[in-house]
C-alpha cells in the first residue's frame, strides 16, 4: 500500500491530508497559503482518505466519484423536487374527478385545462410519478446515498479510532475554536479536566497531551439513516413480487356471497348489509357547519362474513363454504384475517334487484292488474308467460339507462343503477306485440293504440361496498426501514460529536476545540470548563461567511 | 358561557399577549447584553409569552371538550395549531440561545398565522369518516410542530438578511428581500379586507355552472371584481362584477378564492404602499438598523439548528405517521396525492438544506436564503395546495 509517513511515525494510507494519529496537515491544500496568512483545518470527515478524493484513473473511479459527490446528490434531489412538483399541477391519472364529464384522459386534461393540459397529457406527466424518468431519479439517488456513504464512513471511522490525544501543533492552532495560555498551573488542568469530565466528556491523555471527546457516536447518524433510506427504497423494489405484495378490488352487492379475488378461489366474503350514517343535524355543536356545509357523512360501514372453502384444493369440486369471520369494515377500520386485509373502499347505493310490474286495460281508470310479473334484474328471463293468457318479451334491457349523444337509449353501465325495458306483450291469443317503454319515471307506448298498458308496481333495492383486498408483505420492511432511518437523523441531529484538546507548550497550553455541528454549545462547553482557571477563552478563527 | 365562546376567548387573549410580548422583545434589542434571558424586558417578554401559550393551549383544550375531537380538523384550527407550535418552538429556542429579537420576528409571524385562520370559517365541524382515527391527533401534531420549529429557522434567515443584506444600494438581493416582506404584507392585506367585510356582513351571491354541468351558487364575503366563470349575480344592490374568472379556473368556488387573492393583493400592496410612503425607503433598510447588534453567526447557527432539530421531527409526524395512517384509512400509505408530494417535496428540501451545510460557502446567507424558500414551500403546502391543487387533504 502506497501512504504516507507522517512525521510522528504513523503510515497514512494515500489520500489523507491529516495525519490520522497526530493530526499534522500532510497535504499542500491543508497547508498555509501563499501570503503566509494562518488559514482553518479542512476538518471535514478529518481530513481522512476518501477514495474518492484520491483516485480518478477508471471509468470506475469515475463512476465512483460522481455518486460520492454531495453536490450531484443534491444536484438529483433538486431535479427531483422539480419533477414532483410538476406532477402536481394537474391531477394525476388516478386522482381525475369522479364526476368529470369524461374520465378518458386523452380527453379530459384538453378538455379540462386546454392546450396546456393536452401537452400535460402527451408529455405522460398524468402518470408522472411511475415513469421509468422519474423511477430512475429515485433510482440514482439510491445509488449515490450508497457510494457517497461508504466513501465517508469508512475513512472516517479509521481517522476517528487512529486518533491519538497527542496531536501536532499546528492541528490545534488552526482549528476554528483555539486559545493560547502562557501559564497555566497544575492545578488549573485538574480543574478543567474535572469540569470536562462533569459535562460527560472522555478524557485521554498522553504525556500531558489531552483529548476530551464526547458523541462521537452521534456522526454515524447520517450513515445509519441512510441505510433505513436504502432499505425502504428495496422494499420498493420487493412490491413487484406477487408473493409479498397483492392489491384486488371486489364489488360486493347486499346478500351476495363472492369469491375474494386474490386468494385462489379460497376464500368468499357476503355482504350482509353495507351502512353509511350521516350526522344529525339537531345535533347543536356541528348544525352550523351542518347548515353551511350540507350533509355530513359519519360512518362508512360494511357487515361481512368470510368463508373458506374447504373443497378449494379438490379440482372441480362444488365449493363448500364454512365462516372464519363475521366482523365489520370501516373506513379507518379494516378487517385482517390471514395475511389478507379489506379496506372499506367504495359504495354505490341503491341498486335495484328486482320490479315488479302490473298488466291493466289502457282505458282502466282504476288501473286494475289483469296480470303481474317481476323482472329479476340480476338474471332476467327473455319471456314471461302470465295469468290470463298474457306473454310478455323481454326486447331489450337497459341496466343504466340514458339517451346517448345521438338520441339512442343506451346503457352507461351493466349495473342496475337507472333500469329501462323494452317490453313486448302479447295479449291473450294473439300474435302481435304491443310494445311499451318503461323506465323509472317514463312510461312510453311508441304507437299510442295500445290496448294493454304495464306499469311499475313494486321494485327493491341494495346497497354495494367496494372492498379493497390486499396482502402486503413488504409494510415489515418498509417499517424498518422508517425506523431506522428515524433512529440516525435523531442520532444525527439530537447529539453532536464534540472534541476539545488541551495541548501543553511550555508552561502553558493551547487548547482547541471542533465540532461538526452547533458550535455554539462546544463553546459553551468551553467556557464552563474554563471557569475558575486561568486558561484564556477560545476565540472564533473562523471569518464570517468562510 | 358556552364552552366555545370561552375557547375564543382565550385564542383572543393569547393574540394580544404575544402581541405585547413582541414590543418587549423589541426593547430587549437595546440591550447590549449578549443573554438576553437576563435582562429585564427579556424575562417581562418571554414571562408574556409563555401566559399567552398556555391562554392557547387553553383554547385548544376547550375545543377539544366542546368537540369532541381535537382541534386539528380544518384549515382555521390546522393553522391556530400551527401558530401555537411556532410559539411552542421559539420558546424553546430561546431557552437555549436567549435570543430576544428572535421573538420580535416570530411572534409577529405566529400571530399573522393565526389572524389568517380565522379568516376560514370557524364553526366546530364534525369528522368525516376518513380522519376518525387516533393518527389524526398523532400525525398533525406532529407535523405541525415540525413546520412550527422549522419556521424559526425561517425567522432566523429574515433576521440574518434583514441586517446583513447591504441597503446602502438596491440589488437583486435587496429586492428579492423585499418580494419577501412584500409577501408578508399580502397576508396582512387579507386579513385586513376580509375583516372589514365581514364587519361589514358583507354578502353576494353567484349561480354558475360546473363542468359536470349541475348548476351551484357561491357566496363571496368580499365585492366581486372577478365573477365565477359564467356565473351571474343573484344578489341585488351590490357591486357589479369587472370581469369574469378564465374558463380553466375549476373546481370548488375556484372564482371567488380567485377574487380573494385579488383583493388580497390590493389591500396588501395598497398597505405596503403606505408604510414604503411614511419610511421613504425599503422596508427591509428601515428595519436593518434595529438590528445592529445582532450576531450574525448566532443567528446562522439558530438557522441551522432549528432545521437539525424539526426535521426530524417532520419526517415523523409528515412522513411516516401520515404513511401508517394512510395504509390504515385509504389501504395504501402512500398516494402521490398532492399534499403527499409537497410533503415530500419539503422533506427533500431541507435533506438537500441539510447536505449544503456540509458545503464550504453554503453558511450565512446563502443558508438564509434557503430557510426562507422552506417555510415558502411549507406554507405553499397549507395554503396553495389545500385551497388550489387539492386532492384528498382538501379538508385540512
């Protein structure tokens, strides 16, 4: 290994600018500048070898350094805060308005927010947050919290352990916080090691030359809370795997029992009944907001059973279902059982499930029924044969009924949400069809000689909760991850490294002091220790704004 | 008296407190002693402000009873909150620096805070089902306090420009300054003209229609210079608008927050305009004397060290509590919703704050500069994003 021996006999290894042991500048930049004027240790990770301040030959080096460097990371945070505030100006994809007039969003961001919204749109900055461009900032991030990492920690470690309490002279002259003292008793030292060993700091000491150090635990916080980053960014990456991680969506209607998508035809959960409650407005601490603010809901609530299927393994086999739980789901709320967790996601209310109908003479002011059918919206019939001789045909169906741009009855979806019929009836023996139009408010006969007219009798209705399934194995992760990282930046943050060196020349001493952060407590420190001694008070070397 | 009007009550009181409290601290700026702990207007000062904090917490209290939920709910009682926090973490940092002309900025900042929220209505809202959860408390107190300590880094980096920026000449900086003074006015401006109005019951009435094509009515407090668009006046006898909001302006009441701003922007100037009149020079040049013997390394590192300090502490309550509680509520914990972002976007500007003090020429100003961006960001968070980009958050 090619390094570099220090005058005080310790072998640095290259790249080093302060010796680890002694603390004697070795490099030019650490010297005193040209003009002769004394200039302040770069102290930085204490001027230990970081491999990317030493070599820069191969495209490896290269690599290696660019992601060490602070200010690229910083440089790709930037970038990064940019990209997700841009993403922010209009709604993502997912976050398009439920009552928007069209959801399609080549159609919606032009329509919406005009030119700038199609070019919004084109750009996929709708979907900007899982582009590969932006995953790969991410990416890179990762890989320079990484490099840039281990590039510090390790020499720093080494430079911190090497440290002798003995160090040259010229290290403790140029740190930012020194003093110089001609005379100073033995009794002095004794009472400033006594202060320093009251405010918990270590004292080392070789042949008068003292190291008083305290937190040095407290510069790793960075490291470690970069590796809580790392582990939340791999935890990440874990979400692709359909073993760790899996996310369905299932509508359930009241009183249906349905297969739990995701659990292979395991399990099946029945609603029994979904309720959404709203709060009172008589009651008086909330009827003025109630009175500006409209209707309040207070409850999202779904009443399920979860079945299993205990046939499940036996292929073909008819399923047989046994309860494992009977619980609620609330927003706020979910329902775990298993590995799987349903979150009360959705709701559509009213629905119908079935009408009923009633066959009378169109001229009949009373209306009396001659024959009455239920249409079961969930399974129509194509023909219902009835009392009386009467036949009536399904012709067409309309589940969500309404009148397209064109003016064509139509459907919006396959739900049962604003049913309409096209009913054929034939009248007891007879051949030709009368058609009637029904629908919820609309009773239509096309040719108005209708001898027979149907009307709505009876309907029901139900409720639908949407439920998200979900099993995720990577939260664990994630978790550790969060804590991790919390558990660095408050070692970080909430403790700092403090040194302080008590070097003897003469009758007296020099005494210098670093600290990565808050100097203004180290010199509190100081000033504390001092008390009642005749050591001089540190003066700041440093000039404003270095 | 109801409990409500006792919580008013002692928010009220805590305003004027810290409003006392910040002319005693402006008297601790004649004092030549470094610890202005020690001094006499110091104590009076901070004895003031500590009174008017626990007449806050009061009001938060009786809230809460009056309630039944703690007061965190919505935009007027988020940014009480907020203010309250502000106070809570310059108290504690001037229990370790004793730096009263600290308190001449933050009080001031905290109670515009908190003149602001109570511009938004103020009724007891009862909790929709999304924020009945214990992390509703545990995350926006958290986060709150984090951006209320983060904030006095924010009025570190104003003290620090204000009386290091050279005045002797106009330059980009001396402007930039000013834009940012300028803005503080803005917020003063709408305080002022909402609080007129609402004196004066002020009330208009619009019908307009959405894009989804169902037929609202909105109500402005303040006189319609801009109309929602293609909306037209119901109210009779009041002022005719001047113009309409533009068509790409949607979303819930988006004109009359349009004309809000407008009005904001006139009374604040207007303000500003008369104060630059009575001191005949910037702003930022009439205060800087004040603060002439303020340590500009202190103030730096008081900069530094609320940053060290709440961003810690907003990682926890804006990051990783809201992630638990949205896996719990919304089955995901984390949603690219726009506050999620902006709550992101915050974090990794103060983690890049964080990594340029490493940086030889990044202390002093430069640092000050970027204090001030922050506390822009977090207040673009609270306000723009809530009122303008609002996603799922738009309730708080």
């Amino acid at each position: 290994m090619k390094g570099k021996k220090c005058e005080c006999g310790h072998l640095n290894p290259e790249g080093a600018t302060l010796c680890e042991a002694c603390g004697k500048p070795l490099e030019e930049s650490q010297q005193t500048d040209a003009s002769g004027k004394k200039q302040l240790l770069n102290m930085r990770y204490d001027g230990s070898a970081r491999r990317s301040q030493t070599y820069n030959k191969s495209i490896i080096d290269k690599v290696w350094n660019f992601f060490s460097s602070v200010k690229v990371g910083v440089w790709l945070i930037v970038l990064t805060i940019i990209a997700s505030a841009i993403g922010s100006i209009f709604p993502q994809e997912m976050y398009i308005p439920a009552d928007a007039p069209n959801r399609d969003p080549a159609v919606f961001y032009e329509d919406r927010y005009g030119i700038i919204g199609l070019i919004y749109f084109q750009l996929g900055l709708h979907n900007l947050y899982s582009s590969w461009w932006y995953i790969l900032l991410i990416a890179l991030i990762g890989v320079s919290l990484v490099i840039a990492s281990i590039d510090r920690v390790v020499p720093l470690y080494k430079a911190l352990k090497m440290q002798k309490a003995k160090r040259h002279e010229s290290f403790i002259s140029r740190q930012r916080l020194f003093s110089e003292t001609e005379h100073v008793s033995e009794a002095d030292l004794e009472k400033i090691k006594g202060h320093l060993r009251k405010k918990r700091y270590r004292l080392r000491e070789e042949n008068g030359h003292i190291l008083a150090e305290k937190n040095r635990f407290s510069r790793w916080g960075p490291y470690v809370n970069h590796i809580g980053l790392i582990i939340i960014l791999l935890a990440a990456i874990l979400r692709f795997s359909d073993v760790l991680y899996m996310d369905e969506y299932v509508w359930v209607r009241e009183g249906e029992t349905v297969v739990l998508p995701g659990t292979d035809r395991e399990y099946y959960i029945e609603n029994h009944d979904f309720i959404l409650e709203t709060y009172d407005e008589d009651d008086e601490r909330f009827s003025e907001a109630i009175a500006q603010e409209g209707t309040i809901p207070r409850n999202f609530q779904t009443n399920v059973t979860i079945y299993r299927d205990s046939a499940n393994a036996v292929a073909g086999a008819e399923a047989e279902l046994t309860p494992i739980t009977e619980d609620q789901i609330r927003l706020n709320e979910p329902l775990k059982f298993e590995d799987y967790t349903l979150y009360q996601s959705g709701y559509q209310q009213n629905e119908f499930t079935s009408m009923s109908f009633k066959v009378h003479e169109t001229d009949d002011p009373e209306e009396e029924a001659l024959a009455n059918f239920t249409i079961d919206l969930t399974s129509p019939d194509g023909v219902y044969e009835l009392d009386n001789g009467f036949r009536v045909e399904l012709g067409e169906y309309y589940p969500d009924y309404y009148l397209d741009d064109n003016g064509i009855p139509a459907s919006r979806t396959d739900y049962p949400r604003n049913p309409a019929f096209v009913l054929f009836v034939y009248p007891p023996g007879s051949d030709t069809a009368e058609v009637s139009f029904l629908g919820i408010g609309k009773n239509i006969e096309p040719t108005g000689e209708n001898e027979y007219n149907v009307g709505i009798t009876d309907f029901e209705m139900r409720d639908a909760s949407g439920l998200t399934v979900r099993v995720d194995h990577t939260l664990p992760f994630f978790g550790a991850g969060a804590a991790i990282f919390m558990i660095g930046v408050i070692q970080g943050m909430y403790w700092h490294h403090r040194r302080i060196w008590i070097h003897p020349k003469g009758n007296g001493v020099l005494l210098g002091a670093h600290t990565n952060k808050n100097w203004y407590g180290v010199e509190k420190d100081i000033e504390q220790a001092i008390d009642g001694t005749s050591i001089n008070m540190v003066k700041d070397q440093q000039e404003k704004d270095e | 008296m109801s409990l409500v009007s006792i919580s008013g009550s002692l928010l009220y009181t805590a305003f004027i407190l810290y409003l006392i409290a910040t002319f005693f601290f402006g008297a601790t700026i004649r004092d030549k002693r470094t610890d202005d702990k020690k001094g006499r207007s110091g104590k009076i000062a901070i004895g003031l402000t500590i009174i008017g904090f626990v007449a806050q917490i009061g009001y938060f209290i009786t809230r809460w009873i009056a309630s039944g939920h703690a007061p965190v709910s919505n935009l007027f009682e988020f940014m009480t909150f907020l203010g309250m926090c502000m106070v809570l973490a310059f108290i504690i940092i001037y229990f370790i620096y004793g730096l009263g002309v600290l308190g001449l900025f933050a009080l001031p900042i905290a109670m515009v805070i908190i003149a602001y929220a109570s511009m938004f209505p103020t009724e007891i809202s009862p909790l929709v089902p999304s924020l009945q959860s214990h992390w509703l408390y545990i995350h926006v107190t958290t986060v709150s306090l984090g951006q209320g300590i983060l904030a006095i880094s924010f009025v570190a980096g104003l003290i620090y420009l204000i009386s290091e920026i050279d005045q002797t000449t106009g330059s980009k900086r001396t402007a930039w300054l000013e834009t940012v003074i300028y803005t503080i006015f803005l917020f003063i401006g709408f305080i002022v003209i909402t609080s007129v109005f609402n004196f004066m019951d002020y009330q208009a009435t619009f019908e307009y229609t959405e894009q989804n094509a169902t037929t609202t009515t909105t109500e402005y407090n303040l006189p319609a210079i801009a109309a929602p668009n293609e909306g037209t006046l119901l109210t009779e006898g009041v002022m005719q608008p001047w113009f309409e909001a533009p068509a790409w302006m949607q979303g819930a009441d988006a004109g009359r927050k349009f004309n809000t701003v407008i009005w904001s922007v006139l009374a604040g100037s207007v303000i500003y305009g008369l104060v630059r009149l009575v001191l005949r020079k910037r702003i930022g040049a009439a205060i800087q004397p004040l603060l002439k013997n303020v340590n500009p390394k202190l103030v730096d590192e008081i900069n530094y060290r609320s940053v060290a300090i709440g961003f810690p502490v907003f990682t926890l309550g804006g990051l990783i509590f809201a992630a638990i509680w949205a896996q719990i509520a919304w089955d995901r914990f984390w949603g690219w919703d726009p506050k999620e972002v902006w709550a992101l976007i915050t974090w990794f500007f103060y983690a890049a704050y964080l990594h340029l003090r490493l940086s030889r020429g990044w202390h002093g100003e430069k640092s000050a500069w970027l204090a001030v961006i922050g506390f822009g960001i977090i207040m673009f968070n609270l306000i723009v994003v809530n009122l303008v980009l609002a996603g799922l958050h738009s309730y708080a």
